[in-house]
C-alpha cells in the first residue's frame, strides 16, 4: 500500500522538480572539477565547497526521509531515528576536517551518500518517483565526491 498514492509522485517528476534537483546538485560537480582542474589558489576553497556542500545535502536528505515518515499516519519511529543518522554523520565528516587525512574524508562522504541511498531505496511507501530522483542526485554527489578522492589520493 502506497500511503503517499494522494501525492502526484506516481508519474515521472514534473520538470520544475528535475531543474530544483538539478541545481541542488551543481555545486558537487562545480567543486570538484575546481579542485581538481582549477588554479592551485581555488583548489582549499573548492575543497571547502565540496565538504560543506556535502554536509548539507546529507542533512537536506534526512530531512526529506524525515518528512516522508513523519507524514504517515503511524510513524515508524526506528525510520524517523534513522533518518537523523545522515545528518549526523554528514556534520561530524565535516567537524573532522583537519583531524583526519583527506582522502578518508572524502570517502567517509561518499560512503555516507550511498548508506543513504540504500536507505532511501528500502524505504517503503515513497511517491514512485521518489528512487529515480534520489538515484540521479546521488550518482551526481558520488561522481564528485569519487573525482576529489582520486585527486587527493594522488597529493
């Protein structure tokens, strides 16, 4: 049973959602390609965007599996519990910066964006829409995120 079968999330997503989403996404590949093609003055700020960035989104997501959960009727409380941990996680990666190499970083970044991928993929009773959309954005945040690992595995 879909609880959100009211939602117009049943068809394709409407192309003013596409273009939000879209832009959402811009700043991972911007920074990356800056860090890693850029002048070597923008490359610590692109990094900067790049982490920031990333921390945000992962709280934007939690946030979205939030509101999805909270919306029902009876909330699964481990769904709405698990659905901080992105968050969390996204603010401690960032807080971590300095204490612990580059490249683990990175790649404590991308493995969050896709443990919260698979979440959102297990998740029942999401507008059909909902995994193509996340799927997209998330292939955008790991792309970038993967493109700096490989950089500062090279540094």
């Amino acid at each position: 049973m879909n609880i959100h079968a009211d939602l117009p999330g049943g068809g394709p997503a409407p192309k003013p959602l596409w273009a939000i989403a879209l832009a959402g996404v811009a700043p991972f590949p911007a920074a990356a390609l800056a860090y890693v093609y850029g002048p070597p003055g923008i490359s610590p700020d692109a990094l900067t965007v790049l982490l920031s960035w990333s921390a945000v989104m992962l709280g934007f997501l939690g946030g979205v599996r939030w509101g999805l959960e909270s919306g029902r009727a009876q909330p699964r409380w481990p769904r709405l519990a698990l659905s901080a941990v992105s968050p969390i996680g996204g603010w401690a990666l960032l807080f971590a910066r300095g204490s612990i190499a580059m490249p683990w970083l990175l790649g404590g970044f991308l493995a969050a964006f896709i443990l919260q991928w698979l979440f959102d993929h297990s998740a029942p009773d999401v507008p059909a829409r909902y995994p193509r959309l996340m799927t997209v954005l998330t292939l955008g945040a790991c792309l970038s995120l993967a493109l700096a690992l490989e950089q500062a595995l090279r540094m």
